[in-house]
C-alpha cells in the first residue's frame, strides 16, 4: 500500500516538507486509542531469536533507525512501534541551529537515492533531552556533533557538552565526523586529531559509575589506508565500534536530473561501497569490534548481505522513505528464514 497509494502523493511534494508532514500525521495517529496497537501488529517481529547483544547492550531485532530522521528524538516511541529494534537520534549539537539555506534536501527518484545538505539542524542537545526523559523503553542511541560556528580546534568541548548532557539518557553515543554538510567536519576523521577527539570522550566515560558504548561514524570516501588508521584508532583509543558508513560525496553513476546538488547521497547507490568498508573493517581488523551496516538499504537482502560482510547491526533510512515500515518487517522476516 505505501509504495502503490501513499508514496506517490508524498514524492509530489517537497521533501522536507513531508519530512515535517509525516511526523505530524504519525505523532497525530498515534494519539488515537488502538492506532498505536494495531501498528505493533502490523509491523512488529517479535522473537528471540531476532535478539542480539551487541557492545554489552541487547538489541531486541538487529535493524535501527538511523541518525538523521529524528533528529531532535520527536517520535522516538512512536517509531519503536514500526518494528526497529534500535532509534538512533541525531546529530545534535550544544547549541540550537538552523542549519544550512533550504532547498537542502534532494529525492532523486531515478537513482532510489536522496542528496541532504542539511548541515545539524536541530533544536540543541538539552531541548532533546527534554523530550528522551519521556522515553518508554526504546534503546536509544545519541548521535553527537559540533556546531557548524565552532573552530576545529575547539570541537572537542562541543563532543564533551553532548556527551555529559546526554549520558543519562541514552545507550550508546555516535561520534559523527563524517558529515559533508558542515564545514571542515570530515578533517576531524584524520588520525591525530581523531584520536583526541575519542580519548577525550573516553576519559569521560571512564569517570562514569557504567560507561556507555561510543562507536564512530566514518565516511564511505575514505581510502584503504584511511581505513587500517581507522583500525588503529579503534584499537588504540578502546572506543565500542564503527557506524559504516555515513553519506558520500560520490555521484558516480547516478543518472537523475538533480544529481549534481552539493552534499551527502544516500540510498541505493551506497550499497555496494558501505558494503565493502564493512567487510574491509571486519577482514582487516580479524573482527576486533562490532560494525552498524549503513547505506543503501532498500530490501532485506541488502541487509543480509551486510550482515554476511561483517555487521552485528544494521540501520536504514533512505531505504525506509523509498519502501515504508514495511522494509523493517521483511528484514526481521527473512532473519528469521
């Protein structure tokens, strides 16, 4: 029904606007006695052999919502209600802001991709805290970020506020230095100031009475050599794991009218390569730590195969706009096939 009825209405308009539009049109449902039960019913694969633990935490099916789709943890506990067994919320920073000018956000239909230039957008770290105090129960990662007006040479304190503001209120956290969207962010992916960056937090942590799992999200553009540094740092710096991959900057193959707009792609043409960084991650590292498989998830065998490559998880969200709820449901199935 969403791919025959309701997708082609929402494709007719404006991206971000329908973005806003469905979350209005769900929180609303959801207020309806009974709407809520019967979305559980309809989507939900409940078994435990679905089940997963993963970095001390247990995952009650292995398919997330990725970061960037609630961003501001809106619809947190609505969402869990489509199946996933995960919510990653994010990426927030310290303060409020806008983020980059609109028209920030791209479908290209043609290419089952989308183009964001959003830049952070959201409402800043404690405006979201608000909101995962009301949390019933979701396992919730914090995907954190600096502010776009804060120099590389002080990001370290933007990361430090996210962390402390958020520790009691999520589950895990995701360093995200690999966003092509704000700018000079991805020269914090380099191995010196990277290795900074997690030690800091770490250090953190380790003050903490239990420490949370800090993973990293690393762009799908890096080179093989990048990556073995990316090894190292995860050995060197004892962080939980990697999320692979962010967006690219890639337009290789893409065939939509609008392909060429500045910032991140995702969607189908990510598959293969977020695929092979987490199989490169997973065969080079002898599988020193756990792998998120993101990018390009569109079917359940596109998760499977991500899973084959290395992930103990996997998130989706482009795919989860082309394909509706329903995505989460058939990966979960063919799992349990």
């Amino acid at each position: 029904m969403y791919k025959l009825l309701i997708r082609p209405v929402l494709f007719l308009f404006d991206p971000e606007k329908v973005h806003y539009f469905t979350f209005s049109a769900i929180r609303t449902l959801h207020k309806i006695p009974g709407v809520p039960a019967f979305i559980r019913g309809v989507f939900k694969v409940e078994d435990k052999r679905l089940e997963r633990e993963v970095f001390g935490l247990n995952f009650k099916n292995p398919v997330g919502l990725a970061a960037g789709f609630d961003k501001d943890a809106r619809l947190f506990n609505e969402f869990s209600n489509f199946g996933f067994g995960f919510i990653e919320i994010g990426t927030l920073t310290p303060k409020p802001q806008a983020g980059n000018p609109k028209k920030r956000l791209f479908r290209l239909k043609a290419d089952s991709a989308i183009i964001n230039r959003m830049g952070f957008n959201n409402g800043g770290v404690d405006e979201a805290v608000e909101r995962l105090k009301k949390n019933k129960g979701v396992l919730i990662g914090g995907n954190i970020g600096k502010n776009k007006v804060t120099p590389n040479e002080e990001a370290v304190t933007d990361y430090m506020v996210c962390f402390e503001a958020l520790y009691d209120f999520v589950d895990y956290f995701v360093v995200n230095v690999s966003s092509p969207n704000t700018p000079n962010l991805r020269a914090l992916q380099d191995k010196e100031p990277l290795t900074l960056l997690l030690n800091t937090l770490q250090e953190l942590n380790n003050k903490k009475p239990v420490q949370k799992p800090i993973l990293l999200k690393i762009a799908p553009d890096l080179t093989d050599d990048q990556l073995l540094d990316i090894i190292d740092i995860v050995k060197d710096t004892g962080i939980a794991g990697v999320i692979a991959t962010n967006t690219t900057i890639s337009r290789d193959g893409l065939v939509s009218e609008n392909k060429k707009e500045a910032g991140g792609l995702s969607g189908k043409p990510l598959t293969d390569r977020s695929t092979e960084v987490i199989r490169f991650l997973a065969e080079k590292s002898n599988k020193a730590f756990p792998i998120i498989g993101v990018g390009g998830i569109h079917s359940a065998q596109d998760a499977i195969e991500k899973l084959e490559a290395g992930a103990d998880l996997v998130q989706v969200y482009t795919g989860f706009i082309y394909q509706g709820p329903k995505l989460i449901k058939d990966i979960n199935k063919a799992l349990l096939a």
